[in-house]
C-alpha cells in the first residue's frame, strides 16, 4: 500500500470540516488508504480530538503481520495513535478494531496487544522481576514466574533482575517494559519509541529480536525519531503530520511518488564526459554534474530515467559501471513530507 497526501491537507482541522480528496505532492490524486478487513490491526476513519484540539483526524490505514515504522514530528499524534490501538483512549469518530473486536477497554483485545509506553510507567521500588511478574499475573497466566524469567531472559536482563528498578538505567528500563509487554506472548506490540537510552549493543539485541518476532509472524508498529533505525528495521513506514497520515507504505516508493521533486542519481561509466552529453539530450534529465569520476544526474522522472539511460549508454558505445540513486533515504523521505 503507497499512499501520500499533500501538506495542505495533512493539517489539522476542526472535525465537522471537510477536506476533499486527497492530493498527491503534483496535485494528482493519491490512492486512497487501503483497509484490509482481516488485517491484525484496523483503523478506519479514526479521529480523536479533546475538545476543540485535534490529536487524530480521520486516519485509516492496516497493520499487517511484519514490522512498520511510525513517524513524525513530536506532538504529530503518534501517541495518541499507539494508545488509541492498545485500548486505552476511545475514538472520537471512526473505529479501531484489533484482530476483528472492538479495541476500546476489550479484555481480550489487552491480551492479545504488547505495549511498550515511552512514558515511564515502571514502578521504582519493584525489582525487575517483580514488575515482568506482576504482568504476567495480570494477564492470568498459569505459572507467572516462569513466563516472567523467559520474557527477562529474551531481553537480556537476567544480570539485573533482581535489582530495583529504580536503579536501573534509562535503557534497562526499556528493556524491563518490553519485558513486562511480552511475558504474555502477544500477537500485536506496540512500542513507543522502544530504543531511547539503549546502548549500541542493546540497540542490537532489540533490532535483532523484532526481526525474530516478526519473521514469527508477529505485528510490530515501533515509533522512532532516529530514522536509521526505522530504515534498518522496517518493512513498511506510517509518517503522520499535524494529526493526519501524510504517506504510508514502502518508502523508496514513496519517494519514487514525489514527482515534484528531482530525483539524483550516481552514474559511472566508461566515458562520463559522453555520457553526460548524452544523458543531457533526452527529456527526461533536466540537469548533470561531472565530479571527480562520477556524473550526478537530476531528473524528474524516476522510472523514465531508469528506463533509459542503459539504452542512452549502449548507442553512445559506453559501458555502466555504477548507477546508484542518491537521495532515496528515510531521512530525503521524511524531511520532504514534514516541510511541505
């Protein structure tokens, strides 16, 4: 699913206001959200607002079994959304359906989800294996104490799990509330920007046992302001602006929608000089830049240029060596949608 919508319309507006179709960054229309009724995860046409500020507004989209990204600017509403889909905050208007029930204040919905706050929301004068116990015995499992050291165990905390939380660092906490998320096995975790006070190695251990739990067949929708890591991780990204869903899906496609902005790429080849008078001839390249032994091509169709520039090289008799898209990061991605 690729979808974009213009910055006009990903502001955020009184609920009663009408927005009209979406647009895409060239004004054309964009695909409309897809929801997938047997998706894990449901949101269609969900808003919440509290009182006249609007945290959420009308924002459809799937979760489907993987890991997806969630993205954008610090009070977007991403939150909102994670609390929203773990039952903890009503609608306003639309609704928000985990494995086909309603999510709002479900019993069996708070089973089936892991969530990991960003708030902290361990308590200090617990041990770390009290608190992962404590979950365990709130989820009714039948042998708590053994689902709570195999779920210490997955985060690698064993070292520490006797100690008080209260003198763990930021990064042991973290790994203490994915703990407590997990020791009931869920289908579906949530986790509120999951990385933040983690050391390298740390960082490695949580990227390494998401992917295993998504190669498990797992839904995993992670918020994160570092981008690298949602690059490294996910499958699949959400980015929200001012309430709304700007894009969603994979974002080299993403990019690869923003015909309003010019696409670059590095060529080099056996003749740079020649190739670059050759490129410059076809419509599709409006710009070329001859540095060192590379040509940097500007173009303002992604897939024409693709098309083309081996046919452009073999009538010109010049051999490609290298042909490498430059600005098709999460990072490019990120900064057009959030500043348009």
């Amino acid at each position: 699913m690729i979808r974009e919508r213009s910055a006009d319309e990903a502001r955020s507006t009184p609920p009663s206001t009408s927005t009209g179709p979406p647009t895409g960054p060239a004004g054309h229309p964009a695909a409309a959200a897809e929801v997938a009724p047997g998706a894990p995860v449901v949101l269609d046409h969900v808003s919440r607002w509290y009182g006249n500020v609007v945290a959420v507004n009308d924002i459809s989209f799937s979760l489907l079994p993987g890991v997806t990204g969630l993205l954008g600017p610090n009070g977007a509403g991403k939150s909102t959304l994670l609390h929203l889909m773990a039952g903890l905050l009503r609608p306003s208007a639309g609704s928000v359906r985990v494995e086909d029930r309603p999510a709002w204040r479900n019993p069996e919905v708070f089973g089936r989800i892991g969530l990991v706050p960003e708030r902290e929301a361990v308590h200090a004068f617990l041990t770390g294996r009290e608190f992962v116990t404590m979950n365990a015995r709130l989820q009714h499992l039948p042998n708590a104490e053994a689902a709570a050291a195999a779920a210490i165990r997955m985060v690698d905390l064993e070292a520490a799990a006797d100690r008080l939380v209260g003198t763990y660092s930021k990064g042991m906490r973290q790994r203490v509330k994915l703990a407590g998320a997990l020791v009931h096995e869920p289908r579906i975790l949530l986790l509120d920007e999951p990385f933040n006070g983690m050391d390298p190695r740390q960082r490695l251990h949580m990227t390494s046992l998401l992917r295993g739990m998504a190669a498990e067949g797992r839904t995993i929708l992670f918020s994160s302001h570092i981008l690298e890591e949602v690059e490294r991780l996910a499958d699949s990204v959400l980015v929200v602006y001012a309430g709304r869903l700007a894009a969603s899906g994979d974002f080299r496609q993403i990019r690869r929608l923003m015909t309003d902005r010019p696409h670059t790429f590095t060529v080099r080849s056996s003749d740079d000089r020649r190739l670059a008078a050759a490129l410059l001839a076809d419509a599709a390249v409006f710009g070329v830049d001859l540095a060192g032994d590379r040509v940097s091509v500007s173009t303002s169709d992604f897939g024409a240029f693709t098309r083309i520039v081996a046919r452009v090289a073999r009538d010109a008799g010049i051999t490609l060596r290298e042909l490498t898209p430059t600005d098709t990061s999460l990072e490019s991605v990120f900064a057009y949608l959030v500043r348009r």
